[in-house]
C-alpha cells in the first residue's frame, strides 16, 4: 500500500475514535472510504423501513419481563 493512503487510514481511524468513542461506548471502528458506502435511495426509504406497526411482536410491551429480570 502507499504510505498516503495508510496515513489517510490512520487519521480516519483516529478522528472517528475521537469523535464517536468520547463517552467509552464504542468498541469497534470502521473507516471506509466514501465511494464504498451504499445508501437506500431517498424516494425508497420510506418503503425500505417499512413501520412495524402491524409487527406488535417486535413491540418491548409484547413480552412479559419477570420481575427477577430488573431493568432491561
């Protein structure tokens, strides 16, 4: 590899851990480049996340938690 794009690898890496792990929730990062990101287009996404309204099992309030369970 060239040594530019290595150092384009490491600065991408070290912005998105400043910027995205600043509270210590983050484990794992992915620094791709721009051209590789694939996104659902605009006049699709609506049917693309379709509502789960009529999916009440995917509703929290759909399952009983024992109270042994505490907070979840």
């Amino acid at each position: 590899m060239r040594a530019a794009f290595l150092d384009t690898i490491k600065n991408g890496l070290q912005n998105a851990r400043d910027l995205y792990t600043r509270r210590g929730e983050g484990r794992e990062l992915w620094v791709v480049e721009a051209s590789n990101i694939v996104t659902v287009p605009l006049d699709e996404a609506s049917a693309f996340f379709d509502p789960a309204d009529d999916k009440i099992y995917r509703h929290p309030t759909f399952y009983d938690i024992p109270d042994s369970v505490g907070h979840m």
